[in-house]
C-alpha cells in the first residue's frame, strides 16, 4: 500500500464510502466494508476519521460541495439573477437525473443520523450546510434580497430538497422542470445585484 498524504487518503475513504453506502445502504457501510472498498487497512481509517460521525459529516460535505461544483461551472459572465439562478438550478438537476442514488443516499444519511443516538448533529449539520450554501453563492455572486439572505437560503434549500425527493420518489420530469421553472421565478424576484 503506498503512503498518500492524509488529505488524498481521506477523499479516498469518503468516496469508498459512498460507494458502499449507494450500493448497501448507510447501516451496511461498515468501517470494514469501507476500508475493503478503498483497498486499505482500519488504522488508516482511524489515523484518517476519529469517529464515524466524522466520516459521516465528511461524506455529506462531499456530496454537496459536488453538485455545488456543477452549479458554479454553470454561471455564465455577466448574467442577470434569473439567468444565474436558472444556470445553478439546471446544472443540479442535471446531476439528480444522472445520479439518482447519489442523491437518494443523502436522504437515507439524514435517517440514519436522525435515528441513531449520538449521530443527530451530523443531520442538523447537513441540513444547515444546504441554506448556508446558497447564502454564500448568493453573497459570491454579488447579490442581495428583497429579504434576508439567510431566509431565502433557507426557502430554497426546503424548496429545492422537497423537489429532488418528490421526483425520486415520482420520476416525473415534465412536473419537475415545471417546479423548477416556479423556483426560478420566485427566486429571482427576490434578489437584485448588490447596490454597494
């Protein structure tokens, strides 16, 4: 087994551990299965991870710093706040239609989480993590609200999260791509470039 930084070996455990958890379940994701996944020994785990909570947190940073990745590759220079947010709102859409399981599996973290005792925090944090992250694109981008931006980070992160289970559960795109079409509109209505 070759020496990676610390760095490197922990992105490997957390994308081993997204596999086995999309393929087996978060409650089959066992330090065991996980190491097996990325080809490497428990000490290293425990050298990389102090606890499965932060794996756990890890995982879901993962998960959505990806589709934040793509959301932000979509901007296009000097767009309007509808065409930004019509960009973002796409561009994660089109990584829930082609990772379905990817996006189901934060669904089972958070139930997980909320019922093994101790783990509870990990989903508070998941589901904070989702507004905060809009508010931050929206500060990046240079916008302000018609209200506050942590409440309109808030609005969509619950908008956005009940749209993508809806459709999980659903599969209807027609639906979907009009809910979206909603979302952008009142979105947008709500923010204006940032006046200072």
């Amino acid at each position: 087994m070759s020496r990676l930084p610390q760095a490197e070996r922990r992105r490997q455990l957390e994308e081993a551990a997204i596999a086995v958890m999309t393929r087996d379940g978060v409650g089959g994701a066992t330090t065991r299965a996980i190491v097996a996944e990325a080809g490497t020994s428990l000490s290293v785990f425990h050298y990389c991870f102090a606890s499965k909570q932060e794996l756990l947190d890890a995982v879901i940073r993962r998960l959505v710093g990806t589709t934040v990745e793509f959301a932000e590759a979509s901007f296009p220079e000097g767009a309007t706040p509808r065409e930004l947010v019509r960009a973002g709102l796409t561009a994660y859409w089109d990584h829930v239609t082609s990772n379905p399981d990817r996006h189901l599996l934060t669904y089972e973290l958070t139930r997980y989480c909320l019922r093994s005792p101790g783990l509870e925090e990990v989903a508070r944090h998941q589901y904070e993590h989702y507004g905060t992250t809009f508010v931050l694109l929206f500060e990046a981008l240079g916008f302000e609200g018609a209200i506050p931006l942590e409440d309109l980070g808030r609005y969509l992160a619950v908008v956005v999260d009940g749209l993508t289970l809806d459709w999980l559960a659903r599969r209807d795109d027609a639906s979907a791509q009009r809910t979206i079409d909603l979302i952008v509109d009142q979105v947008a209505a709500l923010l204006s470039p940032n006046s200072r």
